[in-house]
C-alpha cells in the first residue's frame, strides 16, 4: 500500500474510532459527569452536529486551498478537539470538545477521497478508496473495542487521549507522503452548489440518512442495550463491539461487491433485511447467544448499504462530487444526531428494548426511498428513446 494512502487510512482509523468509541464508555463518563445515560448520549449528538455543519460549510469555504495544507489542518482541529474531549473538566467543555472534533470530519473524508485518488494508478481509482475505508472498518473492529478497553481500565479520558496522540502521529505520516499540490480548479460556487437542485442528489442524500437512522440509534445505546436488555456484564463490551467490527468489515465488502452489480436492487433488499433484523433485536436481544449473534447481522447490515449510498451519492452528483460526499457525510451524521436524542428518549420513556422495534420503522423509511429512487431510474431509462440498430443485409 502506497504511503500516502496508509497514512491517511491511519487518519480516518482514528477518526472512526472518536466517533464510535463512545457507544462504549457512555456508561462511564455519566458516571463520571454526574449526568444521566440519555444526556451523555448527546454526546454523539455533538459530534454529529459538528459533521452536519462542517460538511458543507467547510467543505465549500476551503475548496480553494491547496489540499496538503487543507489536510493538515483538518487533522490539527480533529487532535484538538479529542485533546480537549480528554481535558474537559465539566459536562459542557465535554460537548464542545465532541462538537469540534466532529467539525472537520466530513470534509477530510471527501478531501482525502480526491487525494488518493488522484494519485491512484490507471484502473485503481476503487481499490485506493477500499483500501482508504478500510480504515472505518479498522476503526469498528479494532479501535473502538481496544478505546473501550482502555476507558474501563484507565478512565474515560485516556480514551480520547490515546485517540489524538494516535492522530497526530498518523498526522507525521501524512507530512512526509501528501503532494503539496495547489488548489483544484472548479467552477464558481454558485455553480457548486447547484448540484444539490437535483432531486436525484436530495434523494440520494435523504437515503443515508434515513436509511441509517434505526442501526445508529441501536449502535449508539449498544451499551445499556447489551447490559441491561441482554444481560452482559460492563467487561463484555469490548467483545461485542470486535462482533460488530467483524461484521462491518464482511458488510463493507458484501455491500461493495453487490453495489457494483445492481447498485438500487441491493440497496432495497439490504435495507429491508437491516429492519428485519431489527424488529427481531426486539425477542432476540432477551437472550445472550441470540444477542451476540444479532450484533454481528446488524454490523454486517450496518455497513452492507454504505459502499452503495456512497456510490449513488457520486452518480448522481457528477458536477460536484466532492462537496456531494461531504454532505452526504452530514446526511448519516444527522442521523446520528437524531439518534442520540431519540435513544435517550426511549430510555426515559417505554425502555432501552422498545429502541429495536422503533429503528426497524425507521429504517423502512429509507427503504421507501431507495424503491422511489429506483423507480424514478426506470421510468427515465424507459423514457430514454434507444439508439437505433443497424439493419444487417444476409
């Protein structure tokens, strides 16, 4: 793997890891804060906010930069915000820090996408982006069962510390293999932003979003859903979450694999077994084994229907894919931000195990429309009027 791409894999295995390692220790820093489950569970929220609004508004404003520079100060404010996540004395500090580690998120992904792509070999364009996720899978299976560990054992703070100590040593790579290559050259913004009048991009969008609505709420409150529902002890946790992890990596490839043979086809049918499986969570999560095995499903559904939103995101917004990425980015992170505050509500309300009958409704939604789509592309391919075929004398 070239160096370049390593290092920058390397990143986004840490900002995976910061953005999912919380599902692990929410229990420990509400303890620690005195704040309630359903209140640190904003946390995630925070960093979601962070991405919503980061996406697009610093996607677009640093469009011009030349990328080397752009990319070491995304990573700079991502360590920042972490460093700050470990310092925080109080609840407050805590969400802010979440907020600005989250702000740079979407926008290193799509900037990080182009570099690597850029310099990818004729024909390797999708392998360096594979190799480039693979980083998030990484992140799933191995950094937020390890950052789990590390919290139980050294506190919640060593988490977020070790996380931007990792970060910044990955940030050493990057200066030595990152171009210094000046700006990209594109149209004017207005002609950026235009792209997002297509309804196929809104739709593509409102897919990520919804279509992962119900899977991020479950997998943000996995903790007192695994001790409380299921019966796990706290120290279980971490194994769980390397379940998970192990079934992301299988949804990433199965997801990757069947995308490129029938991009809606698959998303549809992936969506409605992920809220099958959800409505299941609701009697198979009173039982351990059962339980288990639901985790890994749901990391293989999890991440099955990424590869596919990702690659209709770009289709659809050919003019301006960088900055459709970086909203697309926002789009799930809505979702997660919906998520936190849904969650906690339930929590209070019917209980943690009502969470798994309520995301199968919500994935649904998503399924509705990834069948709208899909029937939009047919009624516009059965409009398209075919090329004429030659006639062929015997």
């Amino acid at each position: 793997m070239p160096l370049l791409v390593f290092s920058l894999m390397l990143v986004v295995f840490g900002l995976t890891t910061g953005e999912f390692v919380i599902a692990g220790i929410l229990p420990d820093v509400a303890r620690d804060l005195s704040v309630s489950i359903p209140a640190a569970g904003l946390l995630v929220s925070a960093y979601a906010v962070g991405m919503i609004a980061g996406g697009p508004v610093i996607t677009t404003l640093t469009a011009r930069l030349p990328r080397r520079p752009l990319i070491v100060g995304l990573i700079v404010t991502s360590i920042a915000g972490n460093a700050a996540s470990a310092l925080a004395p109080t609840y407050p500090v805590l969400l802010a820090g979440r907020f600005v580690a989250g702000l740079v998120v979407a926008t290193f992904f799509a900037v990080a996408v182009a570099t690597a792509v850029s310099t990818a070999p004729p024909g390797r364009q999708a392998s360096t982006v594979a190799r480039l996720t693979f980083g998030m899978n990484l992140g799933m299976i191995a950094g937020t069962p390890l950052g789990t560990f590390v919290g139980q054992n050294l506190g919640w703070r060593a988490t977020f510390a070790a996380i931007a100590v990792f970060t910044a040593i990955a940030l050493a790579l990057v200066l030595r293999s990152v171009p210094d290559r000046p700006a990209p050259d594109i149209g004017s913004l207005l002609g950026e932003l235009r792209v997002f009048t297509s309804r196929d991009v809104v739709l593509a969008i409102a897919l990520t979003a919804a279509g992962n609505l119900g899977v991020v709420t479950v997998f943000t409150y996995m903790a007192p859903l695994a001790t409380d529902v299921s019966g796990f002890s706290g120290a279980a946790l971490p194994l769980l979450l390397l379940v998970y992890g192990a079934g992301a990596v299988a949804g990433n490839f199965l997801g990757g694999w069947l995308a490129d043979r029938a991009l809606m086809p698959s998303l549809a049918g992936l969506l409605a077994v992920l809220a099958g499986a959800l409505a299941v969570g609701w009697t198979a999560s009173g039982h351990q084994v059962s339980a288990a095995v639901l985790w890994f499903v749901l990391g293989v559904l999890a991440f099955a229907v990424i590869p596919g939103m990702q690659t209709r995101v770009v289709a659809t917004a050919q003019a301006a894919p960088t900055l459709a990425v970086a909203v697309n980015a926002s789009g799930f992170q809505l979702a997660a931000a919906f998520a936190g505050w849904l969650g906690g509500r339930l929590i209070d309300g019917p209980g943690p195990r009502s969470m798994y009958p309520v995301a199968a409704v919500l994935t649904v939604s998503g399924l509705l429309i990834a069948l709208y789509s899909w029937r939009r592309d047919h009624r516009r391919l059965a409009a398209t009027p075919s090329p004429r075929q030659p006639v062929t004398r015997q």
